[in-house]
C-alpha cells in the first residue's frame, strides 16, 4: 500500500518535472515572451466611421487571426487626433497593449503648429505604417483646364487668383499645396475645406478652380467622370490611373499624400514590437487583405518598424521647414 | 429598366432575412434615438461593423432603418422629459413636451408619429424616382450658398422667442458666439481655446443641448409641488390624430417633408437645421401662431415629419454622386465600400439591385416605425408615472451618460453641467434657451462660408449677391427679418386699405 503511494508520487514528480521542462522549451523558441494574452486598444483620435476607424476595421480581422486576440478600438476623437496621441504619448502603458492609429501629417502637424500641443512623435515607437493614400491635382468635368500645364500657366497669368481647395489647415493637402508653391514660385488662392469631401464637391460643381486632394477619396468620382485628375504627387504613376503623369515628370519634386497606420508609446519591449511588426508583414502578404483593402481604395505601403519612424522622422523635418517659413501668415 | 430594378429591390426587400433587418434596425433606431446622447450617427457607426458578414443589400437596409428608427426615437425623450433623445428633435421639444405638460403625452406621441411616417415615406418615394433629378442639387451647394442657408437659419433665431424678443436675440447671439470656441477653421489659429485641447474642435453642440434642455428640466422637476404634477398626469386621449387635426397637419407634414428633403440633399446640414427649418416655416403658414410654443400639433409635426424626411434626402447624392447628404449617410457610405461597392452614379446602375432594395428597406422601415413607435410609446408613456424624486436624477444620470458618449470625454460632462446651469439661470430671467442651440449649429456654418466665400469671391461681398441660389435665399432671409418689423405691417395695412377702397 505504502509502496504503490511512493510509486505514484514518483510518478506525479516526474509528470509535473517533464511538464515544466516542456514549458521552458516553448518557451525559448518564443523569445521569453507571451504576446498577446489579453486583448489590445487602439486609440482612436478620430469619429467612429471615419477614415481612422476605416484602417481599423481593414487591418483588425486579418491582424486578430495572426496575433490571436481581439482588437478593442477606443474613440477619443477631438483636436484632429492630438487628444488620442496626447494620451498615447503622455499617458499610456507601453506594455503593447495600448497601441495608437496614427494619421500623417496631422500626426506630426498637429504639435509643429500649436504650441498648447505637446506630444511629439519622440515619446512614441512606430509600429507600422498601412495605407498612403498618395494626393492628386483634379479638377471638375466642366473645367477649363486640360493638363496640369494649362492649370500651372493659368496660375502664371493669373497669381493668388486661382482658387485651390484642400482638406483643412494643417491636413496633407495644406502642406502640399505650400510646397508646390515653393517649388514652382508660383502663387495660389488657397481655400480650406472641413475634410477631402468638401473639397473635391467645391472642384465638381465648380465653386472652386482645382482640388489637391488624394487618389483613394477621389478615385471613384473620377471613374464616374465627375472629376478629371492633372497630376499625382507620387514617385511613379499609379496603376489606378495610368495616364495621369507625376508632378515629378514635371520637373517639380513634389512626392505627397496622407498615410495611415499603428504606434506605440515609446520604450515597449524589443519582443514584442518584433511579433507586432511580423504580424503587419504576414498581413500584407495575405491576398484576401490585398483586395479588401483595393476594394476600399486604400493603396497599401507597409513599412514596418525603423523605416516606419524613418519616413515620419523625415515628414517632421519637412513640415516644420514649411510651416517656419509661411506661419507667420496664418498666426497673428 | 428602373422600373425592373425597382421591382427586383422589392423582392430582395420582402424576404425574411431583409424584414428582420429592418425590425431590428428600426427598432435599435428607436432605442438609441430616445437616449439623450446616443445619436444616429454614432449608433450606424458602431453597427457597421457586425453587417460586414451580412449580405450588401440587407447590411445596408438595416443601417437604414436604423437611422430612420433614431430620427423618431428622439422625439419620444423630447415629450416625455423635455429632452431631445437627438438633436434632429431639438424643435419636437417646443411643442411636444407643453402638449404632455397638459396631460395629453399619448396626442403628442400619435401626431410625432404619424408626422415622421408621412416624412419617411415621401422622402423614400422621392428618393426612389426623382433621386437623379435632385442628385445634382447636392453640387450646387458651395460655400457661397451655405453661407445663404446659414443666414436664413439664423432669422429662426426670431420666431423662436417667445416673450422678450430681446432676450431671444440676446440668446441666439451667445450661440453664435460660442460657435467661433475651438480652432479657427481657415488659418488653424486656436480662439477662445484657453490652451486646452479639449476645446480644439469647439464645443459639441449636442454636449450644450443636452446641458441646456435637461438638467434645467430635471432641477424644475424637483422644484416643482408632486401633487401639481399628478393632477395632470392622466392621459385619456386617442394616440391617433382625428379627422380635424389631419386636416390641420396634412398640408404642414407636406411641405415640412420638403424641407427635410431639400436640407437633407445639401451637405453639411442634416436632421438639426431641417427640424428648425421646417418649424419655423409651419408657424410662418399658420393661422394659430401664438399656440406654437404651447403645444401646437402643427410646429410638433413639422419638426417631426422634416427630420425623417432628412433621411430619404440624405440619401439622395450619396447614392447619385457619393456626397454624403448628412454626417450618418457618411458612414452609410463607409459601409457601402466595405461591400465593394464604390457610391456614385454605377449605385443606380450596375448595383441598382442593392441600391432599390436600401431604398425599399427605408420605406418598409418608415413603416416598421410606425408600428413599433405605438407599441413602445405605449409603454414610454409610463415614464410621466414616476415620481420626480426618480425621474429627475435620472434624467441627469442619462445626461451624464449622453455627453460622455459622444467624444468619450470626461471634459464633455463638466461643459454639460456647465450649460446646466447656465440653462437654469436663463430659465429664471425668461431668457429661451433655443435660440442659443439654434445659434451654435448655424454659427460654425457661417463661419467657415462666409470666410471661404471671401477667399473664392477675391474679397469681394458681391459674391453673395452675384450667385443666383445665394442671393434668392439672402432675400427670403431679408424678408424675413422685414415681416418681424413695424415696416411691414404699416404696408400690410395699406394694401388692405387699398383694396377696400377698391372695393368701395
């Protein structure tokens, strides 16, 4: 009886020992870390429905099957996102379970323009970027220009009389519009709009000259030939719309637009930033995720970790040159 | 060939699954729209997401019918508690809250309803045959001509005061005034911000409404004598309007319902201007003006039947163009190219078949409105039985609640309490509380036009003059403010004059 009990103890010892080893050898092959074990927020500085929230819903589906665990999206939506940064930046665990959707240029606009704004992308660790929705010159069906030639000379002839839209103060359009003004010399009547929409409405109705705004906002108007697209501010032409040439075929090198994706609050630890950054590179191999995200216009740029806070880094740079040198018509 | 899609939207509409839909949304609608605070947009938004892995056509339709659900819901907090369950039924409190004050709740609920389906149902047949026409409509609203519309909003601010015009005026200037808080739409400039960044976009109007109407309400329901409130807390009367009063509100319901159209197709305004259109309009028409205000069924069912028929307006570029008619079709749209499907003209077209079955859905749901606003009104009415020892801390609670739930900010509850107050003092000097609301929705519209206008017109204020659509609003406006005047009845009185002594 005694005996067969120190049999079973023995054994018990053994399964609980071969147990523990096996642990520790899962354990090594996943760097020490167990992420994620509960699920994850995302600080949203925008509106359910809107174009952050978009993002989420895109990327959540494919990011959950990879990781997972669930996504729980928290909308603080107020001061064109910097109330969400703010607390991403100033207040946030950087344990990787609180990450951020974060917009360019409002991202790095938002502090370079008011001082009352005091997050800065140093106090966060960019995950990875998503979408870059690259901007593009159009104007309405009836409008009077053909090229973007016709446009520029237009404006030649006629300086501070065209009236150009963009989506607000501060957004993509903004500082595109500043630095095609500063590479041509030539001057604009600049007129903001609340938003892309807007904007492109004030172009098809012909309230206003010209629009810059971007490719996946208005590509279905264009399809529908409500508007007509001048130019694209990207690198190469675009499949979308093959036969619009790049500004920088022009000779004016403007590269552009409005690009969406995730952050952290600095200093979350080096693993789990790893699986993170592997999960959007698994993404964005995913076909399914590809075409989810074609469907809704959204052109994919997944840049992940240090190239993710390089591209920022040198956005920063360039905005803050920009805005130096026109803020003093635009503050008082 | 739009009759075929017309009918082959009918028979997706019919089928089970689709009818579920539209019960369910309606009846979420109906929930989240009574809740002060939840409003439609932010309930389609967060539903969005769960009709992903539906079929497009019965996903969309219960998005739709949601919202047609949430613009009556929002009349059934605005009569019973005084507070707008929405801001599309800031106007239904003018009249709707006196007539349950009087004892007659069940009256208020049967005209609101029989308003808003007459409403539902003319904008989803003018959605379903004259949307191409009215599409292009939407294009021609620039900010020359929003900058009319919002000139023309603010002579409500007029007809809205009662007692002391001058406190009325007084009230609406305020809202105006607070309008221009938060950053400077056109050069980015902070104004009025205080270094916070909670006021960066403005005070929430919704926030102020809230903090306005309700906690005013719920400090007047402690205040006031139990025993008063129970003499009038008997409701007798028929939900259903007679044959008298349809006469009296037919033809109002109607041209309300045009108004709600038309606001519903401009972009940028939506359920909260079309309700102050439409109320204003049904007092200028009317042969009862002094009853407004006191429990008139005509200014409750033009408030009503305007803002559901800015749902079948909203709808209408959105689904011909891809302009978003009202911030709740914006996200509508969202869930539209989460399908695959890109709003624009190829809507009517190559998807015509999910496209007919929307607009079946939300005239369905107008209906499903109906039917279900009677049974949960019925039991709604229940809330003029508790005691206002209760009642009151709970309309506080939902106060709470409301304005927390629309930026998820804590600072939203303390600018609530802060309007609360500041409601409660404007009621002891008589001071109208609407005007102000009524200011801070237009204010910003004005705002931004009028300093957009200046850019497009070189500076020049001709601008306003040289657009045809501007200067026709600018007129009515004018007019508007002239009727108010000595001016005007002194030519009134001449003509009749006149024609007297034709006659003699």
């Amino acid at each position: 009886m005694f005996k067969r009990n120190r049999f079973f103890v023995l054994l018990s010892v053994i399964m609980i020992l071969s147990v523990l080893l096996a642990g520790c050898g899962s354990k090594e092959t996943a760097k020490e870390v167990k992420y994620p074990e509960k699920p994850i927020n995302v600080l949203q500085g925008f509106k359910p429905g809107g174009g952050s929230d978009t993002l989420a819903q895109l990327t959540q589906p494919y990011l959950e099957k990879i990781l997972g665990q669930t996504f729980v999206n928290q909308y603080m939506p107020g001061a064109t996102g910097a109330i969400a940064w703010t607390e991403l930046c100033k207040k946030s665990k950087n344990d990787g379970y609180t990450l951020s959707i974060t917009n360019t240029p409002m991202l790095m606009t938002n502090y370079i323009m008011n001082d009352e704004i005091t997050y800065s992308i140093d106090e966060l660790d960019p995950i990875a970027n998503v979408v870059t929705d690259p901007g593009v010159i159009v104007v309405g069906k009836d409008s009077k220009y053909e090229t973007v030639q016709d446009f520029l000379d237009d404006v030649k002839a006629n300086p501070g009389q065209i009236t150009v839209g963009n989506s607000g103060v501060g957004g993509d359009d903004f500082f595109t519009t500043l630095m095609v003004e500063r590479e041509t010399g030539l001057k604009f009547k600049m007129v903001p709009f609340d938003g892309d929409g807007p904007s492109w409405q004030a172009a098809a109705g012909n309230k206003i000259d010209v629009s810059f705004n971007n490719l996946g906002i208005t590509y279905p108007q264009i399809e529908a030939g409500n508007l007509r697209i001048l130019a694209i501010f990207s690198e190469e032409r675009n499949d979308m719309v093959p036969d619009t040439p790049t500004f920088k075929e022009l000779g004016y090198n403007v590269v552009a637009g409005s690009s969406r994706g995730y952050s952290a609050p600095k200093g979350i630890p080096d693993e789990i930033k790893e699986i993170l950054c592997q999960a959007f590179e698994e993404m964005a191999e995913n076909p399914d995720f590809v075409k989810a995200a074609n469907d809704r216009a959204l052109p994919v740029d997944i840049k992940v970790g240090d190239e993710y806070a390089k591209y920022l880094k040198e956005q920063e740079e360039a905005f803050t040159e920009i805005w130096n040198e026109v803020k003093d018509q635009y503050k008082n | 060939m739009i009759l075929e899609n017309i009918l082959i939207g009918l028979n997706n509409a019919v089928s089970l699954a689709s009818l579920i839909a539209i019960v369910i949304g309606t009846s979420l609608g109906l929930f989240v729209g009574a809740m002060p605070g939840l409003s439609a947009t932010m309930a389609i938004a967060l539903l969005l997401p769960i009709t992903f892995g539906m079929d497009p056509a019965t996903g969309i339709s219960m998005l739709a019918s949601l919202y047609m659900g949430a613009m009556y819901g929002g009349s059934i907090a605005a009569i019973l508690i005084k507070t707008p369950g929405t801001p599309a039924a800031a106007a239904t409190v003018m009249d709707g809250y006196p007539l349950n004050e009087q004892g007659k709740a069940g009256k208020a609920f049967g005209i609101s309803l029989f308003a808003s389906l007459i409403g539902g149902v003319l904008s989803s047949i003018a959605l379903m045959t004259i949307a191409p026409l009215l599409g292009n409509l939407a294009l021609q609203f620039g900010p020359v001509e929003l900058f009319a519309v919002a000139v023309l909003g603010i002579t409500i601010i007029g007809s809205l005061s009662q007692g002391s015009t001058l406190l009325g005026l007084l009230s609406g200037a305020i809202g105006l005034l607070l309008a221009l808080v938060g950053m400077d739409p056109i050069t980015g400039t902070p104004r009025f911000t205080f270094g916070s960044i909670y006021l960066f976009s403005g005070i929430p109007y919704t926030v102020a409404l809230i903090g306005l109407f309700s906690i005013p309400q719920a400090i007047r329901l402690i205040e006031r004598d139990e025993k008063v409130k129970k003499a009038i807390n008997s409701f007798t009367d028929k939900m259903l309007p007679t044959l008298d009063e349809l006469k009296l509100i037919i033809p109002n319901t109607i041209r309300s319902s045009i108004i709600g159209i038309v606001t519903g197709i401009i972009p940028g305004t939506g359920g909260d201007t079309a309700c102050w259109f439409a109320y204003n309009e049904a007092k200028r028409f009317s042969k009862n003006k002094d009853k407004f205000g006191k429990g008139s069924i005509e200014g409750l069912s033009a408030a009503e039947s305007a803002n559901n028929a800015v749902v079948g307006g909203a709808l209408i570029p959105t689904l011909t163009l891809g302009i978003p008619g009202s911030s709740a079709t914006a996200i509508i749209m969202g869930g539209l190219m989460v399908h695959g499907i890109m709003p624009g003209p190829t809507l009517m077209t190559e998807h015509a078949g999910i496209t007919y079955t929307l607009i079946w859905a939300l005239l369905f749901s107008s209906i499903a409105m109906f039917g279900l606003g009677l049974i949960f009104t019925r039991l709604a009415i229940n809330v003029t039985k508790i005691s206002n020892k209760i009642l009151a801390p709970v309309i506080i609670i939902l106060c709470v609640i409301g304005s927390f739930a629309i930026n998820n900010s804590i600072f939203d509850v303390y600018l609530m309490f802060a309007f609360g107050i500041l409601g409660y003092f404007m009621n002891k000097i008589n001071m109208p509380t609407a005007p102000m609301v009524v200011g801070m929705i237009l204010g910003q519209m004005l705002d931004t036009s009028l300093h957009q206008s200046l850019l497009i017109g070189q500076g020049s204020w001709m601008v306003f003059i040289k657009n045809p659509i501007s200067a026709v609003l600018l007129a009515i406006a004018l007019i508007s403010v002239l009727q108010s005047t000595p001016l005007f009845s002194f030519i009134k009185k001449k003509i009749k004059s006149n024609k007297k002594e034709a006659v003699n």
